[in-house]
C-alpha cells in the first residue's frame, strides 16, 4: 500500500487560508467601491449647493456691476468666489460672446481634465428679459477625487488588516477543531488499507467528550466503525464464496475439458466430411479436418493442417474457392450448395453437397468458416441412370403411340370397307337369313372398332396426350342419348333403365360431352351386361367455389362385386372376377379408362357393393354452368334426301389410294345423287384442283408419293382464296396431333374412317351453305371436326 505524502500547498489548512482571504478580498473590494460612491455622491451634492448659492446670491449683484460698469464690484466678488474650493476659472462673456472680466487660478494639468462648465445668464431687468452677458464658472473634479481616494486607500488598508487577523483565527480554530481529527482518521485508514486482507480495527477519535454530547465528527466516526463491521462480515462471506467459486470453477472447468474432447470426437468421427478453415490472416488455413474428410479426399490429418487451397489445388482453382469464402464470411450468411462437382488431388470425381457456415470468435468478429461435405457421387450416378432410363421409356411410350396410330389406321382403313359394304349390303339384300347375318358382320366390326377405340383412349390418357374440349352442352340430354343408346340391350337382357336428375343440376354446362358420355355408356353398359332387373341412373349436384360437383349414381341388382375384386377393379385390364371375361366379354379397359378420364375432369369414381346384392357406381366430375345453348341434333337415315345433288349441286373430288375406300365412298355418294372423281395420290389431287374448280376434296391423310397434308398445303399455295374449294381430311387416325397438323395445313374438316353416310352429309350440307361465302381457311375454330 502507499504512503501518501500531502503537498504543503494542496493541504486542506492552505486551501481554506487561500479561499478565505481571496473571498474577503472580494468583499472589500466590493465595500470599497460601495463606499467610493457614496462618498462621490455626497461631494457632488455639496458642488451642486454651492453653485445654487452662488446663482441665488453672487448672480444678481454681479449683474448690477457689470450694467453699471463697475469694475471694482465686478473684480471684488469674481476675487471672493475664485478662492472657493474646487473653481478655478471664472469668465464673463458680454452678448457678442466677448471676454469682459476673467480671473483664473493656477492649478495642476491634470486638475483641467476632469473640470466641467457651469454657465448662467446675466439679467439686469427681468421684465425686460435684456440679457448683459454670460457668467460661466469652471470647476474641477479632480480634488474631489483625490479627496475620495485617501478616503479609499484608508478604508481598504483597515478592512485588509481585519480580512487577515480574521482568516488566521478562522484557521487556528478550523485547525484544532477539523484538520487534526481528518488526519488521524486518514493516518488510521491508510495503516488499515495495508493489511485489507485480514480484519479491520475500529477508530478512536482520542479525545474527552462529555456521555451526551456528540458532533459530526463523532458521528462520522461512528459510522465509519459500523462500516468497518460490515466489511469485515462482507470480507469474510466473500472469503467463503470466493472458496466455493473456486471449487465451482474447477469442477466447470473439467466438464468444460470433457466436453471439449467430446465435441473433437464427434467432429472427428463424424461420418460426414467436416473441415474448418483459419482466415484470421486471411490465408484460410486448415485447422480441423476429420476422418470422414480424410477418406473423402484422401489426405491425412497432418498432411493438411495449417496448410491452404494453394497447396492442393490450382491457382485459378484456389482464387475462386478463397474470394468465395470471403464473400460468405463478410456477408455472415450460410450457403448450401445443392451439387457440385470437384476433382481431388489423386484425380477421383466426386459430386458432393455442400454447407458453409461463417463462424465468429469470442469477440464476434468472422474468423473461421466450417465446411461440411456430403459425398453424393452415388445419387447423382443413379438419378442419371433413372433419367436414362425415364428418357428411354419416354422414347418406348412415343415408339407405342406412333405404333398404336399406325395400327389404327392400318386396321380402320379395312374396317371402313369391312362395315361400308355391310351397309350397302343391308341396303340391297331383302333375304332375313343374309340380312341376319350381315347384322353379325356389322355388330362385330362395330365391337371391333370400339375396341380400337378403347386400346386408343387409354394410350392417350397414359401418355398424358388425352385433351379435354370445354364446350357448352345439355346435361340432361346427353344422358338421355345414353340412356336411348342402351336402352335395346337392355331390353335383351330383360332389364328396366330408369334415370332421375334432380333439380339442383343445372340445364347447361361447360365441358367435354363426349368424354362425360363415355364415362356414363361404359359404366351403364357394364350395369346392362351384369344384370337382368331394373337399373336407376341418378344425377344431382353441389356447388363447389364457383363450379358445379356433378355426380351420377349407376345402380344396378346384379351379380355384385366381391370385396377382394374391389381392389383392382379399376386397374388397367382388370375385372372383378376372370370368369367374367368369358361369361360377359370385355377387355377390363372401360372402368379404367373411365376412372382416368373422371380424374382428369377433376372428379373421382368408385364403387360400393356386395356378392350377390348388385353394385351402385357412383363418379364426379367438375363442370362449369354455361348459358344456354343449340343442342345437337343426330342425323337419321330418313333425314337423307336422294334429292340432294338437285338442291345443292357440288362438284366432287376425293383423293384417296385404297381401291375400297373409293369404292364405298362412290356408293354413298350416289345415294345422295352426287357423282365424283378419284385420283390416287396428292400430286394428282394438286393437278385436279389446278385443272377444274371442285366444291369439295375429300383428301386421305395418307397416300404415297405425296399425302394429303403437303397437297393442301401445295393447293393453297397455288389456288387464289377464291377459288380453293372445301378440303375435309379422311383419316383413320384418332390422334389430337394428326388432326392439329391438318388443321394448320389448312384443312377445312375430318371424315374419320370408317366413313357413315351421316357426316357425308353434314359436310356436303356444310359445303353447300358456304359455297358462296368469301372462305377464312387461317382460323381453326371456323372449322368442322366430324367424326
């Protein structure tokens, strides 16, 4: 502990002597200057009486004198005032401002300067108010002062003398009564600040003092002894808790060691790649690299600590990774990075997935950056493998597709003759055995043909190539067609349809009527088949946001569905039961397709039902209300007039290879009354069109040397829009994208094969109507899709 020495001129005793006598310094100065202009008033007063006495008394006697010219009295009272206190010049002016009489005394320089002018009028007859002169007197102020300032300087020299005998008593009893006991507590206090470690001793002011009587310093002696027990009990209670600290701290201490070796351990045995770098001096040194790191990139611990990018990899390599990791440090943020590629120093490739994360020191400035790798070079081979192998089935699903519509125009171009000829056929033969069998031919084409219709549907759902169209219709009546369509083989099986739409179903909506038939025939159909009692179709409604929720109920008494049979009764080639293929026919495909079609519509099917207690199919589709529309109406045989040619004389070319085809298409024609010509190929159709004007081509899609597509493109290349006749694409292919490339090369239609005698003629009728018109070839929707 310190000795302290006190300043002799820092001491409390000089300090208080300074101030004491400084304070009364001010206070005399200040008396002084009090006293100083009191005095200055009162002398000034005495001045401003003797001039008033000398203008009541001395002003009208020297008045008469100087009227008179009376020297004598003139001199006799300027002698009497001159030797007055304080004046020095007397001076009589007469009315020109001329000296008349003047008397003056010697006086100092100095006296001059602090003299002031007291002048009066000298009036001889006031009636008159005749003015003689001016009487001025001159007086001085310096003997006044000087007056006051041996005043002063006796006034400051008493009350200095008093200031100092005053501040030495105030000192001797501050002294004995302050300064003493402050230096015996401070001596006190400074021996017990070199032993703060042990106990403190109480302090003893060691004076006489009577039991009841105390003053501060007793009190604060007192204070300062309760003090001191304090910190005696606070010294020794700190004592005790520095000693359990001390203990505490071991113990942390400990865990905080191991626990330190855990977290080394868990880095270290990590199975993911974990490194950490040093860029306190912004070299990014390695300092932690475990063993999953090790296996990863093939370098040992030691073979990498402290060492930097630099020395693994290339210069340009390493400029870019340690501008990286700057950039994540000085933005504090952490990366995840989902796939890169690196090569390690022994050449191998690996893919990896990577996190940096910046990790700050204890003053939180950014210092290290952890980097955990996950190798991915696995996923990353088998996601490309199954990419491939997607690639590869998506190539299968394009070779099926193109397969499946090559099959289907290979098959339907037979089935057009195959089921054209059975109706001319059926026409002509009168015979009930023939015309029985010809209905056989007939209905099996038919089948056939919806069979090709089913393996087209679902490889168009499968693929994803299936289109909804968004179309206003009547819901109502297309379940009625349904219901007529199937009524006959109800009928044959000796089963009652009945059908019930509820009033919350709205009149009209918006969607695909074809594919919502579809759905209904399949599911109505297989109720026909499976029963030989009534069926009930019902169909009600619910809002759902802004659409309507149609759902329709198809329920029957049949055979029933086993619960085990439910499971993959909607799955692709699938029935109830393996029996049931060759009691009732079917490919499995409908419910299938129907299901695929319902979800696709953004609706669900299922079934609910039990052995031998029927089955109740129940499907949803989503459908937009639309207002009111014209509903289709279905050509009959007996809607077709003979007479047609007559009314609508058209000039027919059909551009068509198959000799069948051809054939079947004359013969229907001639029904109406129309006769047409063939050629065989699309440059021979490019020659007839050039060469005749024709109403109307009927152009195969498919033809060798040049097929329908380019010759229409060819005619409408060559033709003026005026004089381009109506071309309608026969084609057997089923396919969106056929059709659309049709369209787009300027086709005006679709007879799909096997052409009927019904769209023949709606496209003839068509034709006839727009004879006339001006023909807009370069918009779709002013286009006819007949099938």
């Amino acid at each position: 502990m310190n000795d302290y020495q006190i300043d002799k001129f820092s001491s409390i005793k000089n300090k208080l002597l300074f101030k004491i006598i400084l304070a009364s310094t001010i206070i005399t100065f200040f008396a002084t200057l009090v006293n100083f202009y009191v005095d200055y008033r009162n002398e000034k007063e005495v001045q401003n009486q003797v001039l008033d006495q000398i203008e009541k008394s001395t002003l009208v006697s020297l008045s008469k004198a100087v009227w008179y010219l009376d020297d004598t009295q003139v001199e006799g009272n300027l002698d009497g005032l001159i030797e007055m206190h304080d004046i020095f010049k007397l001076v009589v002016y007469d009315n020109t401002g001329q000296i008349i009489y003047k008397q003056e005394k010697k006086v100092i320089q100095r006296a001059s300067k602090f003299s002031f002018v007291r002048s009066y009028p000298l009036i001889y007859n006031e009636e008159e108010d005749e003015t003689l002169g001016t009487f001025e007197i001159r007086i001085s102020n310096y003997f006044v002062y000087k007056r006051l300032a041996k005043q002063v300087f006796v006034f400051a020299v008493t009350q200095g003398i008093k200031t100092i005998i005053i501040s030495i008593v105030m000192l001797f009893i501050f002294n004995y009564y302050v300064i003493r006991h402050l230096n015996g507590m401070a001596s006190h206090l400074s021996s017990q600040s070199r032993n703060v470690h042990e106990t403190l001793e109480a302090f003893d002011l060691n004076r006489k003092k009577l039991p009841d009587t105390i003053d501060e310093f007793d009190v604060l002696t007192e204070s300062y002894n309760e003090l001191v027990l304090v910190i005696n009990q606070v010294h020794k209670d700190k004592k005790k808790q520095l000693a359990q600290k001390e203990k505490e701290y071991g113990k942390v201490r400990m865990d905080l060691e191991e626990y330190e070796i855990l977290l080394k351990s868990i880095i270290k045995n990590n199975p993911t790649a974990i490194f950490c770098k040093d860029y306190r001096s912004g070299q990014g040194a390695y300092v932690e690299w475990n063993k999953a790191a090790e296996e990863l990139w093939g370098l040992k611990e030691d073979e990498v600590i402290g060492k930097t990018d630099y020395d693994f990899f290339s210069q340009m390599q390493a400029d870019l990774t340690h501008k990286n990791d700057l950039e994540i440090l000085k933005n504090q943020e952490l990366i995840f990075i989902d796939q890169e590629s690196v090569e390690t120093t022994q050449k191998k490739h690996l893919e990896l997935q990577t996190w940096k994360v910046p990790v700050n020191d204890r003053n939180d400035i950014p210092r290290y950056l952890l980097v955990i790798s996950v190798d991915i070079t696995a996923e990353v081979e088998s996601e490309r493998k199954l990419i491939e192998a997607k690639n590869y089935a998506e190539t299968a699903l394009t070779a099926k597709s193109q397969f499946l519509a090559t099959m289907s125009h290979e098959i339907r171009t037979p089935m057009n003759a195959v089921l054209s000829c059975t109706n001319l056929l059926l026409d002509n033969v009168r015979n009930t055995e023939n015309q029985k069998l010809l209905r056989t031919i007939q209905s099996s084409g038919e089948t056939l043909l919806a069979l090709i219709n089913d393996i087209l549907d679902f490889s168009k759902l499968e693929s994803g190539k299936m289109e909804l169209e968004t179309q206003p219709f009547c819901l109502a009546e297309s379940v009625i067609q349904v219901i007529d369509l199937l009524s006959p083989e109800a009928s044959e099986h000796s089963a009652n349809l009945n059908w019930k739409i509820e009033d919350s179903v709205p009149a009209w909506v918006k969607g695909d009527e074809t594919r919502f038939k579809q759905i209904l025939t399949n599911i109505v159909g297989n109720a026909v088949k499976f029963t030989k009692d009534s069926i009930d179709v019902r169909v009600v409604s619910k809002t759902v946001s802004s659409n309507h929720e149609i759902q329709v109920s198809v329920k029957d008494n049949g055979i029933g569905i086993p619960k085990e049979a439910k499971l993959r009764l909607f799955k692709d080639f699938s029935q109830g039961d393996t029996s049931t293929t060759r009691k009732y026919g079917g490919t499995g495909l409908g419910l299938a397709i129907s299901k695929k079609l319902t979800e696709a519509m953004g609706g669900e099917i299922w079934v609910e039902s039990c052995l031998n207690h029927g089955a109740t199919f129940h499907f949803t589709i989503i459908l937009e209300e639309a207002e009111k529309g014209e509903s289709k109406k279905k050509l009959e045989i007996s809607d077709f007039n003979p007479n047609m040619a007559i009314e609508h004389p058209l000039k027919i070319l059909m551009a068509e290879d198959n000799t069948v085809n051809q054939m079947v298409a004359k013969k229907l024609l001639k029904k109406l009354g129309y006769r047409m010509d063939v050629v065989t190929n699309g440059f021979e159709a490019v020659d007839a069109v050039m060469n005749c004007q024709y109403d109307i081509v009927l152009m195969d899609q498919h033809m060798p040397e040049m097929d329908g597509v380019e010759a229409t493109i060819e005619i409408r290349k060559k033709l003026g829009d005026d004089k381009i006749p109506r071309i309608y694409a026969l084609t057997a292919s089923a396919f969106k994208e056929d059709r659309d490339r049709c369209l787009n090369a300027g086709m005006d239609g679709f007879l799909t094969k096997p052409i009927n005698l019904s769209d023949i003629v709606l496209s003839l009728n068509e034709c006839g109507q727009n004879r006339d018109l001006k023909k807009t070839t370069d918009l779709p929707e002013q286009r006819s899709e007949i099938s």
